[in-house]
C-alpha cells in the first residue's frame, strides 16, 4: 500500500461525516512536513508593529519580500507576466474580488453595475456582490444570458471553480471589464499553455501551496488607478493585511520557486510535481470507481502541451464536478446518503443533478470518499 | 537624557515630514524588545494550513489559544465581561465595524438603516459605512444632529477617539442599537473604572499592545444571533482571519495577561505600567510645550480611581485633541507649515480649528514635534 493518495490507509470511522464540500487544500501537508525547517518563520514580538510596510508599491501595506516572491514565482512557472503590473495584496482573494467590484465600479453611477459570470460560476460570486447591497454593483447571474444594455463586470474562472474547463468572457461587449480569477492556473492542476497579461489577474495561496489559513491573496493590476482604488478599499475595510501571514507565505513562495526548476529531484522538493502526481492519481482512482458504480459521469479533459512541465498532460481539478446519471436529480442528496458533504450544482448557478466534490482533502478523507462511492453500486 | 520619551534623542533631520496623521502605535517597541524572546513565534511550513479552526465558537475560524488570551486578558485587566459572551475575530476592528453594519441591520428592510455617531467621531466611520453605498445600512452623521424616525445604529467610541473622553450613547431612542468601540479602553490610556459589559463591545490588539501590523481585532456579543451573522460576514468577505496572526496575538495578550498583575516590578514586563508611563510622561511634555506656546489649548481629564492600578489618575489619551487659539482657523495647516502631518478636526466631523496628533508615535518623531511645537513660539 501506498502512502499518499494509494487509495489504501483508512482511518475514518465508517460512520462519520466526509466534508468535501469545501475546498479545504489540506493535500499538501505531507510535502510541507517532507521540507521540514526549510519553510519554518521565526518572529518576534517587537518585529513588524507598523500598520505599514517599508516599500515603493501604491500598496502601502504590501511586505517587499512578498512581491518579491510572486513576481519570481510567476516568472519560474510561467503561468502570468508580472512586468508593468502592479501587485495588491489581499486577505485571501475574496477580498480582492470585493476590492476589484468597488475599484472598477464609476461610484457616482445612478445604477449599479452588473456583475456576471457564466454557468456554472463559482458560488461565492452572488453573495460577495450581493452581502450588503451595494448601490455601486449588484450580481445579475450568468453571463450566457445577460443581455441588459451599459457597463458590466464579468467573472472569468479559469481553470472554472467548479469543473475545471479553461475559460474566456463570454459576454464580449464595449464598455464589460473583465476580471480574470486564475486561483487554479497552477501545474498541479492545469496544463500552464502560456504566460498570461490580462488586465486584472487574482491569485491566491490557499490553492497554489495549501496555505489556506494564512489568507494571502493577490492582484496583478495593469491600470494604476485601479490598483489605487483597490488599495483604497483595502484601507478602509480592514487597514492593510496581516504581515505575519505576508512575511510566511512570502518565505513560502520563494522555496516553492526555488524548487520548481528541478524536475525528478529525489530530494522532492518539486511542489507542482507532488501536486500533479497526487492528483493524477487521485483522479485515475476516482475516473476507475466512477466507471464501476456507472451511476455519475465526470467530465473529459483535453491532452495539451505544458510549458511549464514540457509534456503533454491533462487537466487534474482541485474539484470534480460529478453528474448524477438518469432517475437521480438531486446528485447532492445522493452523496448525503453516504454521508459525503458535497455542493449542489444549484450553488453554481447550474443543474442539482451536479455536484462539486473537493478533491483536495487529506488522504483518509480521499480514500473515505471513494471507499463509500465503491459501496454505492 | 533618558531613552523612552525622555524628550532628548534627536534622531530626526529637521527637514525630515513627521507623520502624527495615522495612529500607527509604534512607541511599544522598547517595551517589546526588552522582553526578548518570550514573544516569539514558531511556525513551521506545514502548520494551519486549513481554513479551519478546531473549535467549539460559533466562529469557525477563531484560534482556540486567541480566545483563551483575550478572556483571560479581559479578566486580568478588569475591563470588560466576558461570560456568556461570544468572542468574534476580525482583520482588524475595521473588518468588525463592517461586519457589525452587516449583522444588526435587516438585510429585507426597504431603506437602509441609519449609522450615527456623536461628533467627533472616529474619521473612519463615514467612509466604512458608505464606501460601497450598501442598500442595508448608510452613515447618518453627527448623533447629537440625528432626528430621522425608525431604528438607528450609534457607534459609541468611548475613550473617544480623537479626544479621549469618556462617552456613553447620545441618540437614546427604542430601535436604537449601540456598538460600542472600545479600542482604547486600557490602563495605559484612561483609568479602568468598571468592567463592561455592554451588549457588542468591539477590542483591537493594535491600541493595546501596538501589533497593528498583524490586524486583529475581537468583538464581544451578547446576541448570539449577532455574532452568527458577524461570522457570516467574515465568511463571506474574507473566508475567517489569518492564523498566523491569530496564533502570535494569542501568544502576546498571554504574556501581557500574565505580567499585568505584577506592578514595579523589576523586570519591567507590564505592558500597561510601562504604557502609562510613557504616556503621562508624553503627555506632562506636551502640556508644558502647550502652555509656553500659547498657540494651542488641550482638553483636560478628570482624576478618576483606576481599578486596575488601584490609584488616582487622569486619561492619558493615544491622540492629542489640540484646538488652535483664536485667529487660527485651519490647525491642520498650521502644523503642516511645521511639517506635522495630523488630521483636521473637518475629518470627525469637527471644526478645523481642531487637529488630532498621535501620541503613540516612536520616541524621535514624538521629540521631533515637540522640539518643533516649541520653535513655533
């Protein structure tokens, strides 16, 4: 038996609930654990009192050391250009998407601007554009079907939060702004075809390393004002972001950078490696249970050549967007049956004979949910 | 010549801008690093990686080791309750006054609910409640102007901030429901004359301790309601609240919890002995400076029994109020002729006649604006 993703350890008790219905990245421990000291931070208690940080950025509360660390770990992958765009940090990127709202929406609009993201769309977009009603912005739903007249926002997931696709707006109309969220443009989860330079790029931690609880994410921002108007917001909800959770994840990033360039090392110190072999085989296991049972249908990847690990590979998603088969329409209820916590396709605008189910949980909780889906037949 | 606000080190060049604008706590730094490394932290790559925390808090992502600091920081410091309270994280208090405009405000109510503070409040108030011209809550202004029928939310902040008095609700109607802001109510800043224990009570380690840097603030709620509803909005705008951060604040409000009950102590580890110090020395300086100036007057601060000092004292407030003397009317310009960045008397709905300074700046730009309000004679 293998240790990591072999489908054999087994320590949850048949009766207890999986939570998969999260995208809790708690995957990687054992590669961290593996790095031992290497990613250790030490701080102080005099250390970093200053609500500001010491550096050029127009984001006054950014640490050095973490732009630093991005623009160099973009630049080893290749996944995004950081040349000429300015970098926001942000308490996860569920912070950045509401900065991103208020800092493209025209305050002094009658109407509120449309927010739109086509189905299925990552379910936390309604309620981060609805939570307070803003009268500067307002969700308006999937973009296949918008068709009101004026200025719009539109959401592009892509690899897309649920299923994986790789994506581009739909909408394609003067006066849209389109903000590309790439919290999956990583090799462990997608081929990485070319070296992006949109406008507005959102990144985060929580998907690239599995430092979820750190809440680091960031923005790469061609237009100056706004960067500004987002570093604005920023300030006024919540002063700045953690420089503890800043100066780890900066140390973080860098050793993720550092080791990225060397390919078969047996030290492993290759986290997009670790992440694709995990997942490869994690998805290998589900797409051979999947066909057992015959009850779901998973979706298809296409093969495409990644710059980053020069070969040619298909997609492994951070999720896995099951379709329930014919007679079964609620695909969330059925998972319930087995006490297998998942999300209803409804949350993503789509149909609930869908469901999201995190593939990106600890070993035992991976090998629970398969176990119980091998059961279902 | 004494080291900590002793009024004789000059590091400053004389052209050099101070910035008493922000209230960026820094003068704790001595006190932090005596202490050496009893308030370092450890963290190691592969720890709290989940967004999760394991709790039993309503509030999913609270640090258990966070709220055993603050319940027993509250309770060794005598200034507020904590039983059958729910303790609340945020990034910040900024994030908590959000989420507090989000919790006691019906969110199907067809006209926003009115935010109201006496003047002069807190400069930032205006901007959170309005930054994205929320349907749900909007900023109403000055308390003591505030005569719209139906329910209304007041900010209390009390020691008020800018001017450091004691303060209790103004507005008094049914329907009303009181946020209090207590981020100054400390030994080092005003004397502790009970312990609240008022229904939302809203703490920041920033004032207390002066780790703005790391953005951790707590709420304590009675309602148990209104604390879901907080969590909710966490949630939903930045996915809980740094770990790191959390972990190192818990580990600071212990030792300051622990060496708060020892007084005169040769070690010197009370944070609020040596807070208080500073400041009424802080404070002695600028009185003398103001009274040889005869530009600018100060408020004045009734002797009161501190509790936990167990003695007569005055407040010793973390911003100094200053009203320019007749035929001055813009006090900001006046200190920026001086290059002394403050902020008007305009910005918490005032008159300009008044600026707020920080006191809470480290020692040399302290000096330097002393040595500069002294030459405006």
């Amino acid at each position: 038996g293998k240790e990591n993703g072999g489908g054999v350890t087994r320590n949850l008790p048949s009766d207890a609930v999986i939570n998969l219905d999260h995208g809790d990245p708690t995957m990687y421990e054992p590669f961290w654990r593996k790095l031992g000291d290497k990613c250790t931070i030490v701080i102080k208690g005099y250390e970093h009192l200053s609500y500001f940080s010491s550096n050029k950025n127009p984001c006054w509360f950014l640490e050095p050391k973490l732009e630093d660390s991005i623009r160099s770990l973009h630049g080893a992958v290749g996944n995004a250009e950081t040349d000429g765009y300015t970098i926001v940090v942000g308490t996860g990127s569920s912070q950045l998407l509401q900065s991103v709202l208020y800092a493209v929406s025209p305050p002094d609009q009658p109407n509120p601007m449309n927010v739109v993201s086509a189905a299925p769309y990552y379910s936390c977009y309604p309620e981060t554009a609805d939570i307070v009603r803003s009268g500067v912005y307002k969700w308006a739903g999937d973009a296949h079907g918008f068709d009101k007249d004026g200025p719009y926002i539109e959401f592009v997931t892509s690899p897309n939060n649920p299923n994986g696709v790789i994506r581009g707006p739909v909408v394609n109309r003067d006066g849209g702004i389109v903000v590309h969220d790439l919290a999956y443009y990583w090799p462990q989860y997608t081929p990485i075809t070319s070296s992006l330079d949109f406008d507005i790029m959102l990144f985060t931690a929580s998907k690239c390393t599995g430092h979820a609880g750190s809440r680091i994410g960031w923005a790469l921002v061609k237009d100056k004002d706004i960067a500004k108007r987002m570093v604005n917001f920023m300030t006024v909800t919540s002063i700045g972001v953690s420089k503890e959770s800043q100066l780890r994840v900066a140390k973080i990033l860098q050793v993720v950078a550092d080791g990225c360039k060397r390919f078969g090392s047996p030290d492993g110190d290759n986290l997009f490696e670790f992440g694709r072999n995990m997942m490869a085989k994690r998805w290998e296991i589900l797409r051979e249970t999947v066909k057992k049972t015959q009850m779901f249908t998973l979706p298809k990847y296409p093969l495409q050549h990644c710059n980053y690990f020069g070969d040619l590979t298909q997609a492994h998603p951070g999720f896995a967007w099951i379709k329930c088969n014919d007679g079964m329409e609620d695909c969330e209820e059925v998972f319930k049956g087995s006490k297998i916590l998942v999300r209803s396709g409804r949350r993503f605008g789509s149909d609930p004979g869908y469901a999201r189910v995190s593939m990106m949980s600890k070993d035992d909780e991976f090998n629970g949910f398969i176990d119980r889906l091998s059961s279902m037949i």
